[in-house]
C-alpha cells in the first residue's frame, strides 16, 4: 500500500496510535475518573446544604454537572448525602461547624 495514494488511511493510523499511546499513557487517571463525579457531587452538595445553609432547590443546581448523576440522596436526619454516577456511588457527611463535610469511605 503506497502512503501517497491513500492519506486519509495514512492520517488515521497515526491518529490511532498516538490516541492509543495517550490512553495507555494516562490509564491511572482515566481509570480514576468515574469516581471524581459521584465523590465531587456528594461533597459539594453536603457543604452548601449543610455548611452554607442553602436550601436544596439551590444546592441540587449549584452542583449539577454536563455528566447526569444517577441519583443524589439527600438524608436530612443523618445530614448525609450519597451522589452515584458512572457506576461509582460516594457519600459525604457533615461533622460539625469545624469540620464540616468528609467524604465518606464506602464499603
């Protein structure tokens, strides 16, 4: 096969590789990223609803992402709240006026 008589086929195997090798490059962070959505929404939330005192209408907004969450809880008694999207589920959990809100670990 001559290079010159096929470009684009030429243009998309080098694309190919070099997305290839960036993927592999950054496979520990592309692996992390499902759980920043759900661990980010559950904090965030927690603290405007808990710390800052904001009513949930506005907390819901204040944390809404270009990537839907599956579900966000919101557990007034327990002042808990468990965000899941991307198949990962976090929760955070306010603990007072000096610590505020902690990510939860999850079993």
């Amino acid at each position: 096969m001559n290079p010159s008589r096929h470009p684009w086929l030429s243009l998309a195997l080098v694309f190919s590789v070099a997305a290839a090798l960036f993927v592999w490059q950054e496979r520990t962070q592309l692996v992390a990223f499902p759980d920043i959505l759900s661990a980010y929404s559950a904090k965030e939330y927690c603290s405007c609803r808990y710390v800052m005192e904001q009513p949930e209408a506005y907390c819901r907004s204040y944390v809404k992402q270009y990537l839907p969450l599956g579900s966000l809880l919101d557990d007034p008694a327990q002042r808990r709240v468990t965000a899941s999207g991307l198949g990962r589920r976090n929760s955070a959990q306010w603990l007072g006026l000096r610590q505020g809100c902690r990510l939860l670990s999850e079993p």
